[in-house]
C-alpha cells in the first residue's frame, strides 16, 4: 500500500456531497464531534442574519417561541414532553448541571461503570470531593459477552448508600450499548436515581425517553443527529425538575412568571448565547430523515449494519476476536489490537501513536486509545451514511502495513496440516 495523501482513496457514498468534509482525508470518526451537512449549516446561518440583522427583536421577543417550537420537535423525536425537556450545549454540560445541583452527604455512594466517559467521570469525583461522598465504580469486563454481565456488575454494587448511578448510554471508548433500561429499572427498584449520559444516542438509537425509566438523561445533537454543534438535551423527570438548576442562573431565577415551570425559565436564559444550533435542530431532523426511503428507522439500520461489516472487515484481515456481541454495537464498533481482558481506567486513556500514523501517513482520521491496563491499544471506528465499505477496507490496509506499531507480539501463522 503506498503512503500519503497521494495514494488513491475510496469514494464515498453518494450522499456524501452534503457534508462538507474534507476530501483528502477518510474520516472515519464521526462519532468523536460528528459533522453537520451543508444544508443544516445553511439554516443555521439564517437564524445567525436574522439574531444580528435585529438582536433585540431576536433575542427578547422571538427567541423564547422559537426555542419552544426547536425544542418541541425534539422532544417528538427522543419521545419526551417537551416540558420536560431543556436545551444545553453539550451532553457534559447536562451532566454538570444535574450533580451540581443535587445535595449529597458524607457516606453517600455515587455509582459508575469501569467505560464513562472521562469528562462526567471528572464531575462525579468533583461533587463527591465537595460533600464527602464516594464514587463507586462497578467494573465491566471488556470484551463483554451479554448485557446480562453488564447488570450483574452495576447492580452488584447497590447498596443502602447508593444514591444516584451514572452511566452511558453508549460507551465513548468501547463502543457498546449499554442495556439502559434494565438498568434503570433495577436501580429504580432499588430505590436509585440513574442519570444516562446518552451523548450518541439522538440519531443512533430510537429513543422513547418517557419510557426508559431514567431520572435524568442527557445526549448530544450534534453527533449522530448531525445539528450544528452547541445543541444538545436535558431530560429531568418532572418530579425532580424543582431541584435542578442550570450552571448559570440568569432572570429566571427570580421570575415572577406562571406561564411555565421554573425548570424552563431558568434553562431557557441562562444568559447572552448564541441559540442557532438549537434552532437548526429540526432542520437536521428533518434533513436526515429524508435521505432514504424510511426514514430514520432505515438511517440507524444503515449505520448499524455498515458498523457491523467494519467490525468484520477489519477483524478478519487483522485476525482480530468481537469485543461484544452484535446486539451490543449501534453505529460505533471498537476492536480490541490484541486478545486479553482490558480494565478501564478512562482517566488514563491517551491516543496511541498509530492515531498520528494513520492521519499523517495514510489521511485516515479515527481513533485509536492506547489502554494501560490492556493487553494492547483499542480501535474505533464509526459509521455514518457518507461512509462506505471500502473505507474500512483501506483502514484494514493500513492497519496491516502499521502492524509493527501496534502489534506487541509477532502475528501467529495458521497451523497446517503435515
């Protein structure tokens, strides 16, 4: 395989020509800080001219309905009231906003898995730093072999203490879908409340967030929804909202309003921003959701399906072993660069070298997570609908001419017949 950028790449699908990514690189790492398609990006310059052609007329007498109506139609799509709904600006915002406002003691239990994401890791250890409480940790095995083992360790780790449980929806690192509502409806039983950090969940998953069970739920518009970034969705069961509070408390606070629960006052002006990516949300509902015929049902299956040639693709080539059962991947996979259990500490997570070789000698941009507690560094990729298969096919490639990079023993040969 020749090297550099010179070398012929893969074309995308025939609907890559909405985005507008850069065609000397094969990205394979929409999953990192998605990408938005030109036609959403137009929609939300629009919002843009319009806030700045009249900022006031914008920002104090149009803004609070045209929120209402963006985020109405995002409650649809994730099957939510939408007054249990608020917009934030990333998924790690909607989680600093639900821990910073509960009250916790000295001896409380803060429940997390082994995979959360390093950045709502950071808030759980902050607030149980401030009150005295303690963060526990159930440890997931990884490769996993059934949700099953996943609910064993988290529930295996409730106690009388146990006041809140934090999890993904989706694991960052290791790609899996995490069984959310058998979990939050053990938890619930045992009396705990669950805050789902589900960042790429809108657009991956069918949602129904009503039904799920969770206490709390946030996720990102910006990844597999492909809105503009700086949109993302607070969920906070409507018996819980009166303790929630944004980071920044602004006019609501003191609002002598009636019209609407203080939980949207407060989360709706939280001061001068920037609300276009909020309000080119239904535009990327709506665009994406027009691409094939189906609809969003038949995008996910797309995605998925794509991710889950990838995964075989590249295991095969590799002479790589499944992480987890197919049940257990949406539009992320992550292959495990050698066999043996891996043990996540995420705060330690760094990218491997073969991060850098792949974008710098081959234009391939996606994630490779060197594990300090595994037996080798971990690779995802992701799936969307301007990706193809012959992109994981030259990925594959590349992995074998890097082999030496990545591979800590020599590559055994296959045992033949004498």
């Amino acid at each position: 395989m020749s090297e550099g950028h010179g070398a012929t790449r893969p074309a995308r699908s025939e609907h890559a020509h909405h985005w507008n990514l850069d065609a000397g690189v094969t990205f394979l790492n929409h999953g990192s800080f998605g990408a938005c398609p030109a036609p959403v990006l137009e929609v939300q310059e629009s919002y843009r001219r319009r806030m700045e052609a009249e900022p006031v007329q914008f920002l104090h007498r149009d803004l609070e309905e045209l929120l209402d109506e963006a985020r109405g139609r995002l409650a649809e799509f994730v099957g939510a009231d939408p007054e249990d709904l608020a917009f934030v600006p990333n998924a790690t915002t909607g989680v600093n906003a639900v821990l910073r406002s509960l009250p916790f003691e000295p001896g409380d239990e803060l429940l997390t898995t082994s995979h959360e994401y390093n950045a709502c890791r950071n808030v759980l250890e902050f607030v149980a730093g401030r009150s005295g409480a303690k963060v526990v940790v159930a440890e997931i095995p990884f490769p996993v072999a059934s949700p099953d083992e996943i609910v064993s360790a988290v529930l295996g780790r409730v106690t009388p203490r146990t006041r809140l449980a934090l999890f993904d929806h989706i694991t960052s690192p290791t790609g899996l879908v995490m069984p959310a509502a058998r979990l939050a409806a053990g938890l619930s039983e045992r009396g705990v409340d669950t805050l789902i950090d589900g960042a790429h969940a809108p657009g991956m998953l069918p949602l129904d967030l009503s039904a799920l069970g969770a206490t709390y739920y946030t996720g990102n518009c910006h990844k597999w929804l492909c809105a503009p970034k700086g949109a993302a969705l607070l969920y906070v069961r409507r018996d819980r909202q009166p303790r929630i509070r944004p980071l920044a408390l602004s006019h609501g606070a003191n609002s002598r309003r009636t019209d609407r629960s203080r939980f949207r006052l407060e989360f709706s002006w939280t001061g001068t921003f920037d609300p276009s990516a909020c309000l080119a949300v239904p535009a990327a509902i709506d665009f994406l959701g027009t691409l094939l015929p189906g609809g969003w049902e038949t995008l996910r299956e797309r995605n998925r399906a794509l991710a889950l040639e990838a995964r075989a693709t590249i295991s095969e080539r590799l002479g790589l072993d499944a992480a987890c059962p197919e049940e257990m991947v949406g539009a992320l996979a992550s292959l495990p660069l050698a066999r043996g259990p891996y043990r996540f500490r995420t705060t330690a997570l760094e990218f491997h070298p073969l991060d850098d070789a792949l974008r710098e000698r081959y234009g391939i941009e996606v994630p490779v997570f060197a594990c300090p507690d595994g037996p080798g560094p971990l690779l995802r990729v992701s799936a969307q609908i301007y990706n193809t298969p012959a992109e994981y096919a030259l990925l594959a490639a590349a992995m074998l001419d890097l082999e030496s990079v990545w591979r800590e023993t020599p590559r055994p040969r296959s045992m033949r017949a004498t």
